[in-house]
C-alpha cells in the first residue's frame, strides 16, 4: 500500500508518539518501585539474561506492531527479521555458556508476533468494515478517496466516472428497499464483471458507483455500453410465486473526469466526474458526459436559475401575464396564453427563457406548472362568471408534467379547488412531450378532454413529430412556431409550408394559430391560407391581468 505524503507523516508522527508513550508507560512503571524482571513478568515475558537485549526486543516489536498499521509488508519483514536475528544471537549464546537460559530472549518476539497477528487479524477485518459497502460488497467511498489519492501520487493518466441508476428512488418508491437493495446488488456484479481487474468499482452512496480506469482503457467506451437501458428481471415476491414475469428497465448516468487534465487531487477530481454526472442526468441527448469547463459554467448558472426560482415561489417574485388571441377573420378575441415573469427584489424581471429551461432540468418546473395553473383560473374564474364563459385561458404545461401519471388528476383537482369552468382552460403540450413518455401524454390528454379541456400542440414546426404521429394525435389547436411565420411574407417556400401546415390541421379536425405574428402583411397571408387565430405583437402584447381584462369590456 503506497500512502501519499500527508498521511504517512502523520502515521510517522502517530508512531513516534507511541514509542514515547510506551517508553512514558515503562519509566512509570519502574518508578512504582517495580524491578525490569517484574515489568517483564507482568508483560508475561521472562527475563532474557540480557535484560536490556528482552528490553530493546521488546521495543523494537512493539514498533513493528505499529508498522504493520503503517505498512504491513514492511511491518511484518522486520519482524521476521528480529526473530531470525535474535535466534542467531540466543543459539550462539546458549552454545558460548552451554546453558539454555539464553532461551526467553527468543520467547519475547515469538510472543510479540503473535500478538500482532492477532492484532493485524481484528484490524483487518475492522478496516475491510470501514472500506466496505454493506449492500454490494464493493469498496467504499472512503476506499475511492484513498485510491484516488494513491492513483495521484503515482502521476500516470487515469480516468475516473460517476455512474448513478436513474431513478432509483421511484424504483424504491415502487418496489420497496429490498428489492432497491437487489437491484444495486445486481448492478454491482453486472458493472465488475464487464470492468476486468486493471479498473476498480466502488460504491460511494445511494445509487451512485465510481469506477477508476486504468490510463489504458477506454472509459467512454466502456460506459456508452454500461449504460445503455437494460431489462432487469426482478426478485419473486414470496406471495406471488405465479409472478414470475416481474422485469424493470434499469439505466445509468455517468460523468467523467481525467487526470491531470481536469484535476490534479482528489476532492477536485471528483467533484468535476460528479459535475459531468449531474449534467448527463439532466440531459435529454446524451446520458455520458465528459467534463468541460462549459458544462461547468453551465451548471453554476443551472444553480443560480434554481436557486432564483426557490426564491421566486418562497417570497412571491412570479406573476402572471396575458397575451390576447384573436381570431383571424374578424379580429375578435379569443382568450389569452398565460405566460410567466419573475420580478426581483431589485425591480429587474426575468424571461421565462432564462429560467424555464433550468426548470426543466430540475424537478421545480412542475412546482411552477402549479403555480401558473392555480394562478391563472383563479385570477380568470371571476371574470369569465361575469362575463360569460366565452373565453380560453390557455396554459403552458411542461413536457416532463404531462407525461406523468397523476398529471390529469392533479389538473382536475385544480379545477374543483378554483371551481373554473374546464371548456375555457387550454393546456399547451410540445413535441417534446411526445418524444418523453408518449402513452402516458395521449392518456392525460384523454381524460382532460372527456371533461371538456382543450389541448393545444406548442412551438409546431420546431420539432420532429412524424406526420403519422400527428395525425393520432388528440388535440384541438396547432400553434405555428414564430420562426416559420418570420419570413412568410418574403419566402415563397416558408409560406407553401404554411399553408400545408394550415392543410394538415384542418384534416386533423384542429383549428390553427399563427404565434409571432408581428406585422399586417403577415396577417394579410396567413387570413389568405386560412389560418383561424393570430397571436402576436401585431394585435397584442403580453399584458397585466387587469389590462388583460380590459381586452374583455
Ligand atoms: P411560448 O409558449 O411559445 O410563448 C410565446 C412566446 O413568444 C412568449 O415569450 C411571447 O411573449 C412571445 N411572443 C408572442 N408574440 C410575439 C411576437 O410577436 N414577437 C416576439 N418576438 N415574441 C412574441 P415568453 O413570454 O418570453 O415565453 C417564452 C417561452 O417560455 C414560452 O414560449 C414558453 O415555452 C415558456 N413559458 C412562458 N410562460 C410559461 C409558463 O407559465 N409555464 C411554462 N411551462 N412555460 C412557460
Ligand atoms: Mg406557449
Ligand atoms: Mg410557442
């Protein structure tokens, strides 16, 4: 075991102070009045003839016993060596007096070894508990520290990667801690046997592992494959024996980090692996990432944005605005989309493009979702009792929200708490929330729409869908995407594209919304290709609710 600087001067330093120590213990012992024979026959040595060669072994042992924590190999041949020495000096004393009284100096380091075999038996076991995962077995993370630092001291190139199970919580939530427990274990085996001996698993916490990869391999490629999604099967439940079909998808995440490239000690190193994680957990592309120092500055601004929308719902910096809709014909309003801003402190106020895309990586986006749904039909509810129920409250839902599985309940338990009326609220969705969790999206979609809430697709022509894909989808309104309305006065080919789009949606059974819409020679071509609403500029910006209200009277 090679010990960086740091640690062997202070297991240097921890020795030297048990020798004085001992030596202390001794001297003390003599002054109780105690002759050397007697401390030795405490001790349960015999007095060597040579009372100060019994002494000096002594001594000498108990540095070896030390050693052994230091440094066993070492430790130990130093051990051997005093024995082998001591019999050379006992046997040649017992041949020089013809007597074997010269025997108990042999006895004194037998003893001592023996007790540091012993010693060395319980401190292995006790260090083997302290470097060890319980669940899995593998080394832990106070190993991964050590080994890393040992991997530094060596100065050879070396990778090493942060591998986290996705979502393994839900897996917990779903199936219980035992079989949480089952799958890490499993994991554990499956990552050691496809690593081979040059590279080293750990398991640090939760569900996160750290691999160490010798300068030779490929870390990258190894984990591309390591993480791909697999199917588990699951441990029987003993009350279910029929139940033998039980399998999960189980993924990774992993980040990596090279050294010296990207750290020169340990923390750093690994706090840069655990950035490269962080960041490939919250990706919708890649799910393997290597540490940039962009993705660093990325990650810094990530926090902030978080840390500026905790603020925002703790002290109340959201609010809400209206930008009117109106149909395209007669220029008569539709209703509105709600869209959120963040005023801080210092009168500054956010775009929601600054801070909705960082809530999307996190979780927050559904607590703003939230906010903006409870907000806006409890601003509206009033209104629209007044003046009649004609008007659509259209809300931007995150792709992550509506692909899961409480996602209509919880719409619907908004709607009874604020009591507003379900055929004026609209619920925006993009192509992004086709490509996250499509079966789950058409089933939300579904069951808001049999209570008479209308489903609008965001930001179209933006995305991928598949025209087939479109085509069953469940949805009321096409929202076109300002980029194609930006040049479809000048670009013959953007206003073909349009007008097909328009096509499309009337066969769809939609209706269809240019958004973006900043100039009349726009409305004069989109009223031309029959396109049903406009939104934008040209008619109307966002505005405050009470201004919003004024678009009613
Ligand atoms: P979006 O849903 O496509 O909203 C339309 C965006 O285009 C809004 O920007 C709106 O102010 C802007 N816009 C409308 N007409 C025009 C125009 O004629 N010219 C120009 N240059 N811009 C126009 P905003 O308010 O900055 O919102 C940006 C995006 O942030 C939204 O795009 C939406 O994806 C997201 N967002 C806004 N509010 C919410 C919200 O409450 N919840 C969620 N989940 N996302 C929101
Ligand atoms: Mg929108
Ligand atoms: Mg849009």
């Amino acid at each position: 075991m090679r010990l960086n600087t740091t640690s062997q001067t202070r297991r240097i330093i921890q020795l030297v102070l048990c020798c004085i120590g001992s030596l202390i213990c001794l001297i003390g012992i003599t002054k109780l009045g105690l002759s050397r024979q007697q401390i030795f026959q405490i001790a349960g040595f015999s007095l060597p003839k040579v009372s100060l060669q019994g002494l000096l072994s002594s001594i000498t042992m108990f540095c070896c016993i030390l050693m052994v924590f230091i440094h066993y190999s070492h430790g130990s041949k130093a051990a051997t060596f005093i024995i082998f020495f001591s019999l050379i000096s006992s046997t040649s004393a017992i041949f020089r007096s013809h007597s074997l009284s010269a025997l108990p100096g042999v006895i004194s380091p037998i003893v001592s070894l023996t007790s540091i075999l012993i010693i060395y038996h319980f401190y292995k076991k006790s260090t083997i508990n302290s470097y060890t995962d319980l669940i899995t077995g593998l080394k832990n993370r106070r190993k991964f520290l050590e080994e890393l630092q040992d991997r530094i001291y060596s100065q050879k190139e070396f990778q090493i990667a942060c591998l986290e199970i996705e979502d393994f919580k839900q897996l917990n939530d779903i199936y219980g801690i035992q079989v949480g427990d089952y799958i890490l274990k499993e994991c554990a085996k499956e990552l050691k046997k496809s690593l081979g001996k040059k590279n080293s698993l750990f398991k640090i916490t939760g569900a996160i592992f750290t691999i160490i990869f010798d300068g030779e391999c490929d870390a990258e490629e190894f984990l591309f494959e390591a993480i791909k999604p697999k199917n588990f099967p699951l441990p029987l439940e003993n009350d279910k024996k029929s139940d033998n079909h039980r399998t999960t998808v189980i993924s990774f995440a992993a980040g990596i980090a090279k050294y010296p490239e990207h750290g020169t000690d340990d923390k750093q190193l690994f706090k840069k692996a655990d950035i490269a994680l962080a960041y490939a957990k919250k990706s919708s592309v890649s799910k393997l990432c290597t540490y940039t120092e962009e993705l660093e500055l990325a990650e810094i601004k990530q926090k902030e944005a978080e840390a500026l929308i905790r603020e925002s719902l703790e002290n109340d910096y959201f609010y809400l605005v209206y930008q009117p809709q109106f149909t395209i014909a007669d220029k008569k309003l539709r209703g509105f989309e709600t869209l959120i801003r963040c005023k801080k402190p210092d009168g500054s106020i956010v775009s929601p493009a600054l801070f909705i895309p960082a809530a999307e990586k996190s979780n927050l986006i559904l607590k703003i979702d939230d906010y903006v749904l409870k907000r806006a039909m409890k601003e509206f509810k009033p209104v629209l009792e007044n003046k009649g129920e004609n008007y659509i409250i259209s809300i931007n839902v995150s792709a992550k929200n509506i692909g899961m599985e409480d996602f209509s309940s919880r719409v619907k338990a908004i709607i009874a708490e604020t009591n507003f009326p379900p055929k004026c609220l609209e619920i925006e969705i993009t192509e992004y929330s086709l490509a996250e969790s499509l079966a789950t999206t058409i089933k939300n979609i579904n069951d808001l729409r049999t209570i008479g809430v209308k489903i609008a697709l965001d930001d179209f022509g933006t995305g991928y869908t598949s025209i087939a894909q479109l085509m069953n989808l469940p949805i009321n309104l096409l929202k076109i995407d300002k980029s194609l309305i930006d040049n479809i006065e000048s670009n013959s080919n953007i206003r073909d594209l349009v007008d097909s789009v328009i096509y499309m949606g009337h066969i769809m059974n939609c209706e269809v919304i240019s958004e973006g819409v900043e100039n009349e020679q726009q409305i004069g071509v989109l009223k031309a290709h029959k396109c049903d609403f406009v939104q934008g500029f040209v008619w109307g910006k966002p505005v405050s609710f009470n201004d919003a209200v004024n678009f009613i009277n």
